[in-house]
C-alpha cells in the first residue's frame, strides 16, 4: 500500500468509481496523444486491408467501406496517459464483419496506420463484438487529430491500442510488439489490471 | 539490453523553484532511480490518507548527468495533482513517482543533429533536458530552439537560457505570442511558417525535430513543418492535453 502524501485531498469528482479504471481520471475534454503530425489521406486514396495469415486477403476503398453494415455504439475509453473519457459516441463496421470475410489461420494482429504507426493484439481481443474500424465521432465524420478518416476502436483496452490513422490489420502466426509495446508499454494493456507499462 | 521495470519510487523534495507564476519545477533525490534519457517523462501519484489516489505523468527537466531529477509543473487551476504539487508541496516531502517512461521522444548527445526544438509554454520542459544532456555532454551538434511563451514572465528558465545562447553551435529563438517585453526586435506572434523557415534548419539537412506543446500548437507546428518539406517521419511530438 502506498504511503500518504502529506497535505494531499483530492477533489474527487463525482463519478461511478466502477466506471474509472485504477489511476484513471474522468475529463470532459477529448485530449489528443500522437508520436508525429496528423496525417491527410485523401479518401481517393485511402483502403483498408486485411492481410497476413488469412485464408482470403480483403481490401476496401472508402467507398465500399461505408457501404458495409455499420453499428453506432457507446463506450467508455481510457489512455495510458491517465485520463478516461465516458459514454463516447461512433459510428464504425464491427471487426466481426471485416474478419468474416477473410477467414483469419494467425491468432495475431497487428494494426498498421499511415505514418507508421503499428500496434499489436491477439486476434481474440478484435472479435464477439469488442472491435470496431470507426469512422464517426458523436455523428460527424472523425476528425483527422482523433484518427480521422478511421481508427481503430478497441475499448477495453489502453486507448493506444485504438489505433488512429488505421489502414488495415495484418494477421500473424507469432505476437509481435507495436510502436509503443517496443517503448515499454504493456504488450497487452488491460485500463482494470493497470497494465501500462511492460513490466506491470 | 534490459528496460529497468517501472516500479514505484519515493523521492525526496531537494529544492523547489518557482519558475513563472504558474510553474513550478520539483527537484526530487530518488533513492534506486535507474536514470533516463532527455526526453522522457515520469508518473506520479499522490495518496490521500483514506487511501484515494491520483496519478499524472510530466516531463522530466533534468539532464541524465544529474543525479536528482527535476520535474517542472505548470498549475492547472480546476486540475487535483497540478495544484498540489505548485501549491502544497514543499521542501522535504516525500512524493511517489515511477519511471522514466516513454523512448520516442528522446535524444541522446551520441545522436547527433542537426536537431530543431520546437516548444510551446511549458512544452518547453522536455526540450531543455536535451538542451541541458547536451551542455553536459560539450556536444557542438547543430541545435536550434524556437520557444513560444505569451509573454517575457511566462518563459521557463529564463536565464539558464539566456547563459546556453552562447554555446557553439546553439541558436535560441523566442516568440511572445501575448505580450512582447519593451524594445523587443525578434518574433511576436503564433508560430508560422516563416518563422520556421527561417530559425532552420531546412528540410535538405534532415534534422531531428522535437515538437512539445499544448495540443493546438503542436497540430499546427507539425502541419507546418510538414508543409515546409520536413519528412513526417522526422518529427517527434509530444502534446500536452489538458491534465490536472
């Protein structure tokens, strides 16, 4: 057990405390966290991918992106950098409806992003409806600073798991550490077990 | 080689300064620290005596070379550890911490430029334990820092700035965005493009760009600097979200 810190109260705000992770705090804002400048893809250009160990590599422009069946879902999601954000709003295609059509053989994913960004989860965190490739936020279209035109929605864990700027996920055979998994972040970053970094 | 795990420490208040009116920097001895690289950040968590916790991560100010690590707070009025830690704190607590954490943002002497800092408020923090790994460690790299602060009172660790102007090798620019001091002749005004052009270096030497601020000054420093020419893939940033 940690020891006191003389002098220090806290302003406790008033929320449900079974809704905020260990050493989380609840903001209204929507703060933004990235390694490098927001990238424009124009939406001409932009696809998504499956690909790596799949029986049926898949890939989809813009426009028969958002024709797929979408779902508007609400979920609470909370970053590394401490701050939880409640009853978020978006708009996205389940990754149940993306993995259906490519018959994954890897139990491995990991997510690619323009301008590099990667991260990795186990296949069984993507699917029975806990992953979505979003591309709405409150119902307007996601703005390119929160990941726009789509990210990754994966809110039961860290939010950097969530990857913004998604072009596509790659199946694989072995786990292998994202961006920030090599830095020290925890491989696999469950908000309830605190699991921040690599050796929690 | 081996990440030291990230454990939770005590350290020990060795000083405290006040920087600016709103910013305070908390020098800390912590007993087992296993050092880090400029750049990086810490967490803290204060405990309440039923128990009650709350975390937050800052940037560490000092060099690797120090033995003590500081941190600089800047207050957030409505915020909970922010105000604690620039208002209640004081000389010989005891404050829980665990790092360093974080391995992107950094730079090291033996990486060289040249290097272009670009900080926003207390952005700064960060930008100075390289500027300060840098004065340690005699490097000559090529460094050039572009600081904006809204005004003279505002700008973290004035004179120390004002003493590294005349290393080799290091061109400081400031911009006041809010108020200029009397007589002042350099920028006074938000970050553009010209500005960046011409503080330097330019796109065809490749620098390593660091880019620490408050979300807005970041999007657009990022913006403009990719607009300039600098390969995205060069720029680092690091952004400061509203956090209490």
């Amino acid at each position: 057990m940690a020891r006191v810190t003389r002098g220090f109260h806290g302003r406790r705000p008033q929320v449900d405390p079974d809704r905020v992770p260990p050493g989380q705090y609840v903001t209204r804002d929507f703060p933004v966290l990235s390694a490098g400048p927001t990238p424009h893809t124009p939406l001409d250009k932009w696809t998504f991918a499956i690909r790596g160990a799949v029986e049926k590599p898949a890939s989809w422009s813009w426009e028969e992106f958002v024709e797929l069946p979408s779902e508007v879902f609400t979920v609470d999601i909370h970053c590394v950098t401490k701050w939880s954000k409640l009853d978020t709003s978006w708009t996205g295609v389940s990754l149940d409806t993306l993995l259906g059509q490519a018959e994954p053989t890897g139990k491995f994913v990991l997510a690619f992003c323009d301008g590099g960004y990667t991260t990795n989860l186990p296949l069984a965190d993507l699917i029975g409806g806990q992953a979505w490739i979003a591309y709405e936020y409150d119902g307007q279209p996601l703005e390119p600073e929160h990941g726009g035109p789509a990210r990754l929605l994966v809110p039961h864990l860290y939010f950097w798991k969530s990857a913004k700027w998604v072009r596509g996920i790659e199946l694989r055979d072995h786990d292998e550490p994202g961006f920030w998994e090599g830095y020290g972040y925890h491989n696999y970053g469950d908000p309830w077990r605190e699991q921040r970094y690599w050796s929690d | 080689m081996r990440r030291p795990a990230v454990v939770w420490r005590y350290g020990t208040v060795t000083a405290l300064i006040d920087e600016n009116p709103h910013a305070r920097t908390i020098e800390l001895d912590v007993p087992g620290w296993p050092g880090h690289t400029a750049g990086q950040h810490v967490d803290v968590r204060l405990t309440a005596e039923d128990g009650y916790q709350s975390q937050r991560s800052y940037s560490i100010g000092s060099p690797p070379e120090d033995p003590r690590v500081a941190l600089t707070v800047e207050r957030i009025d409505d915020g909970e550890v922010s105000p604690y830690l620039t208002g209640e704190l004081r000389m010989g607590d005891e404050l829980e911490l665990r790092g360093p954490i974080g391995g992107h943002f950094t730079w090291r002497a033996q990486d060289g430029g040249p290097l272009l800092l670009v900080a926003g408020g207390s952005g700064l923090v960060p930008l100075m334990a390289m500027l300060r790994h840098r004065a340690a460690r005699s490097s000559k790299a090529d460094t050039r820092l572009l600081v904006s602060a809204r005004s003279l009172e505002d700008l973290l660790y004035r004179s120390e700035l004002e003493a590294l102007a005349a290393s080799d090798g290091l061109a400081l620019h400031q911009t006041f965005s809010r108020e200029a001091p009397k007589g002042w002749t350099g920028f006074a005004r938000r970050i553009d493009a010209d500005m960046l052009s011409s503080v330097g270096p330019g796109p065809a030497s490749r620098p390593r760009i660091f880019v620490c601020g408050p979300t807005a000054f970041v999007e657009r420093a990022a913006e403009l600097l990719v607009q300039l020419g600098h390969d995205p893939s060069t720029i680092r940033t690091e952004r400061f979200g509203p956090s209490g």
